[in-house]
C-alpha cells in the first residue's frame, strides 16, 4: 500500500512540526503533540502465513518451472549474476503453482521483473482464476521497463480454485525476467479502530482517518470506527475488495468523496447518529442498492430524510448505557446493536474513582451480553479513599491529621517542635513546616527534628 508522509491539511494536524508516526496494531498514525489527536494515516497488516516463496537460484539454467501455456516456453537463465525467470514476449505462464487455494482467504503476490533493451514489457495477471488488473494501461495490464521493478499483486482464489498459481501473459514488448517470488495468505481482518491510543505514556484521542489511509487494503473484511472520529477523509476505504462491513459512530460529521468507492463487496453498513444524522452523498462511494442499512430504531424515519433512501432498512436495537455519576467514569461499548449480536460492556472509572458494580449487581468489570431486546445497563462508581499516616518525634504536628481521606483531598499539615529542637524536613524532602499536600494515594509521612 502506498504511504502518504504528507500530513493532511486538517483543523487538527496544523502543526505539521508536531507531528510523527506511530504505528499499533498495524494501523500507522499521525500524532499532534499539541492537541493530543491522532490521526489513522496508513496500514500495513503482517501476513497470516506466508504460502511459497522462491528465487529460482533452486533451479538449474535451462529448467522450465510453471506451466507454460503455449508453444513459447519459460526458462531459467543467467541474467544480473542471478538465476531469473524468463518469459518470452506473446507468452503465458505461471510463474509460481501447486499451493493449496483457500477460497476465504486473501492473497499478495510479490514478485520482481524488469526488460534487458530499455524497452517496455506489458503483461496481465490472473491469479488463481480470477484476473488482477494493474494500472499502466486503459485496461488494467502492468508494465515494466529496464530496472527492477517491484510488483505487489492482491486477489483471491476463483471458489472452484484448489490449486493455487499466479500466471502472467506478456501482451507485447520485450522478453520479461522474473525474480523473487512470494504468495502470502490474509485472513479477513476484523479491524476496530479505537477511540484513544497511548504512544510515550501520552495518550492520543483517534479524531480523524485521512485520505487514502486504508485505500486498496484488500486484506480488510470489516471495519468498526471508534465514538471519537470525527472525519473519514478522501478514498479512505476505496478498493477494499474485500470489506463486507462498516460502523460508522455517532462522532462522524464528515465524509469525504470516494471513501467508499470501488468496496464491491460492502453490504452491510451500521449508522449510529442519534441526533445531528450526516447527509447521504452519492460521491462517497456507497450504492445504497447494494446494502444494508442498519439505524438506531427510534429515529428510523430521520435517516430517509437525509437521503438514506435504501429498500433494506432493518431498526437496530438500544442499549443504554448509563452511570451512578458522571464525573465517576463512563461504559464502553455500542449503544446500537443487531438483535442476537454478542457485545461487550466495560466499566471505566475516571483518574481517582474506581467501579462497584453493575445495577443487577455484578462486580465482574467487562460484562458480555447477547443482546435480545432492547436494555438499560448502569455502572457504580465511588471514589478512592486513602490513608494518611503522620508522624513526630520532638514536636507537635498541626492542622490536619492522620486519617482516611477522599482522592483530591488537601490536608494541611504542620510541625512545631519542642524547645530544644528544630525543623528539617518532611521525609518526602520538602522543607516547609507548614504546607498543602493533595491527597492521590496513600500517605506516609514522618518529620527529621534535630537537637538544638
């Protein structure tokens, strides 16, 4: 895939000095030190096996490895002190076969070719079954020319496929070298990117996904956007050939031209604007035609007056999700779920406060529910509570004592000591007899006096 190390010209990322890349969970990201944001700028998912690779240096020269589909045979020859494939020109042949073809699967090819006169070679790919377009020409072959060229190619087995083979046809130009072959498999990747990601012990709000930034990622099957996204940019998501589905949050108010475009297998979309609903727009990508729409139920009707005129609408449940206190924390999870669908519900307590308890009384943290009908679920929290323990010896301490305190407390602490003596120190170092301590932990605190 290709990287973009431009950074987007967004309300959020101005200060293009800020930022730098970080990459979790194969997802890379801009980050702005300034505002905290992070931005989803590329992908780059590690295959889940690497199926064959070879360099041909195996073979003796003259071999014919592959199947060669006409009368013009390949062979292996010495060119750049190497042992290469070589395709003769009008040709057709698979340049790697015989591995096993997983019809659920996704598949990259990479491999290297170049010319020897400076000329041009155009070829075609079909892999497996299924032709692979490139983009040199009007109609989707691949071109080399004199130097090495590297060519990545995505597809998937025809379903009546088992055994695998990448087969190139030279169309015209001269004879085609081939070097460094390898197919590796990709599972469909369910992709769930976060509201928040932590680089350094600094964390970032995930505020946008920019332009081009999962663009021809075939490996994809879903994706669910993060509650915190604000904008889906440019060609986000164009030419996922094989994504299926997409949540988008409450939080989009955004969505650029071709995000979606060329996603031919995209049929299931989940829409969770529960008031400000973005207007539909054609340019985006989507063919309404071909998908399902599912919509918070209690305003169904609201998304067809944004334009979400689709024949196959189905009403999502609502899960509402609610706490003892707001400053206490918050729960995690969707708020809009299909009926049947397993989702899972956590409890996160704000810097200082910790979780109690569900209202049915369950103490388990992260609760997973098949969700029925529709439901109200509430989180307890409290907040922390602290022991402080003051000491002196020679003296007399002053203001507030030893005790139980609520996280953020400040006690005010002092120290007088008897005749014959003075003050020193706290045995934190601090050298004020008399100061203002914020209570975020235990405290165990003693004064040095020393003879006068």
């Amino acid at each position: 895939m290709k990287r973009f190390f431009i950074l987007l010209t967004l309300s959020a990322f101005t200060l293009i000095s800020n930022a730098y890349d970080v990459e979790v969970n194969g997802i890379s990201y801009y980050l702005n030190k300034s505002t905290k944001e992070a931005e989803v700028a590329d992908v780059q998912f590690q295959p889940d096996k690497m199926v064959i690779t070879t360099d041909f240096n195996d073979y003796n020269v003259g071999d014919e490895p592959g199947t060669n589909k006409n009368s013009s045979l390949a062979k292996i020859v010495q060119f750049d002190s190497q042992n290469v494939l070589r395709t003769p020109s009008l040709s057709r042949v698979n340049i790697v076969e015989g591995f096993e073809a997983d019809p659920q699967a996704a598949y990259t090819t990479t491999f290297y070719a170049r010319t020897d006169d400076g000329k041009e070679a155009y070829f075609s790919v079909n892999f497996s079954g299924n032709t692979v377009y490139g983009t040199a020409d009007a109609i989707g072959r691949w071109k080399v020319s004199d130097k090495w060229t590297k060519i990545v190619v995505h597809g998937k087995s025809a379903e009546d496929v088992t055994e695998g083979y990448l087969e190139i046809a030279t169309v015209r130009g001269s004879l085609l070298y081939i070097q460094k072959v390898q197919v590796d498999l990709f599972y469909g990747k369910v992709v769930e990117i976060p509201e928040m990601i932590t680089s350094e012990g600094v964390d970032y709000r995930v505020t946008c996904i920019g332009e081009d930034a999962f663009s021809g990622c075939f490996a994809v099957n879903s994706v669910t956007i993060g509650n915190s996204v604000l904008s889906i940019g440019s060609g986000a998501f164009q030419d996922c050939s094989n994504l299926t589905s997409v949540t988008i949050p409450n939080s989009v108010t955004s969505i650029g031209d071709d995000a979606f475009a060329s996603c031919s297998k995209l049929t299931t979309i989940k829409l969770n604007w529960n008031n400000d609903i973005l207007a539909f727009n054609s340019k985006w990508g989507i063919d309404l035609n071909k998908v399902i729409l599912y919509v918070p139920k209690d305003i169904a009707d609201s998304y067809k007056t944004k334009g979400w005129e689709c024949d196959n609408i189905k009403k999502m449940l609502k899960v509402t999700l609610s706490v003892n206190d707001e400053k206490c924390g918050k729960i995690k999870g969707n708020e809009n779920v299909l009926s049947g669908e397993t989702e899972i519900y956590t409890a996160i307590p704000n810097t200082g406060y910790h979780f109690v308890q569900w209202d049915n009384g369950s103490t388990e943290q992260s609760r997973k529910i098949t969700v029925k009908e529709d439901l109200q679920l509430t989180a307890h929290f409290a907040i922390n509570k602290y022991n402080v323990s003051l000491s002196i010896e020679n003296g007399t301490l002053t203001g507030d004592g030893s005790g139980t305190y609520n996280y953020g407390d400040t006690i005010i602490i002092g120290a007088i000591p008897n005749d014959g003596y003075h003050f020193v120190e706290w045995s934190d170092n601090d050298y004020c007899d008399t100061r203002e301590k914020i209570v975020t932990d235990n405290l165990e605190l003693n004064i040095d006096e020393i003879v006068n």
